[in-house]
C-alpha cells in the first residue's frame, strides 16, 4: 500500500477532489498553508495500492494548474500593501506530489 501526499491550489482543489473520489479513491482533505507564500494551499492524504497511484498521479495532474502568484514583502505585514509591496512574480504549482511506502494501514 502507498500513502499519497498531494499538495495542490486552493483553487483545484475541490475539482481535484471531487475527481479521486469519482473513481473511488479515498481521500482526506487538509487545509496547510505554504512555507514560503504563507497563503493556503490544500494538502491530500490518499491511501491506495500501488497499482492505483499511477491513476490518482494523472487525475491530480489533470486538474492542477499552474498559477503566477504575487508575493508580498514582509514590509507590508500588519500595515497593509503599499506601492512597490507586490514586486515579486512566483510559479506555483499544478501539484506537488510525494508517494510513500506504507508499513500497515488498519482500519477499526
Ligand atoms: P509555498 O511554500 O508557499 O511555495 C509557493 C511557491 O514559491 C513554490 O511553488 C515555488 O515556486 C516558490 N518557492 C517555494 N519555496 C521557495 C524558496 N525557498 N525560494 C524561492 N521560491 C520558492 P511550488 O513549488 O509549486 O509549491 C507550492 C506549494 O507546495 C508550496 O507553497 C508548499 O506548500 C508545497 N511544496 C512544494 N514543494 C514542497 C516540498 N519539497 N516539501 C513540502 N512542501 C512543498
């Protein structure tokens, strides 16, 4: 069994969701927050058989696109955006995709 973790756009998200689970994936949402943006991004936790990650891999990719993202300074924190503040143009996505080995996997 692998565990998926896919990190994609907000935007994407729902879409991206709605898509595994149609071709019946399991899958559990979470809300994260980029490290380096600081603004939300949502993160899949997909337990599937290995023989099923290539699948789940070309439906995320299907549905995430690539978006170019503003980023604020840190000198406009905690007073608000003023000119010259959105200088700078960042590539985020489609996804970001890990794949790990799973040891077990018990459900109760
Ligand atoms: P963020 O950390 O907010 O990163 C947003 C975008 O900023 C990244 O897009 C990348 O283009 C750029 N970026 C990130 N760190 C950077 C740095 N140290 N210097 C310069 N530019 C940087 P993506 O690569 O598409 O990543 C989108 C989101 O996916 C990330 O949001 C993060 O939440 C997650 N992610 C991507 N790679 C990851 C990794 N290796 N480990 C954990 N999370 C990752």
């Amino acid at each position: 069994m692998k565990l998926m973790i896919a990190i994609v756009n907000n935007d994407d998200s729902a879409v991206v969701s709605s898509a595994l689970t149609r071709e019946n994936y399991t899958v559990t949402k979470l809300s994260t927050t980029g490290g380096f943006l600081m603004v939300g991004n949502t993160t899949f936790l997909i337990g599937t058989e290995e023989n099923r990650v290539p699948r789940a891999k070309e439906i995320i990719k299907e549905y995430s696109k690539t978006r170019t993202h503003d980023a604020a300074s840190t000198a406009s924190f905690g007073k608000g955006l003023a000119d010259g503040d959105l200088g700078a143009k960042v590539n985020v996505g489609g996804a970001m995709v890990f794949v790990l080995s799973v040891d077990e996997a018990e459900k109760y």
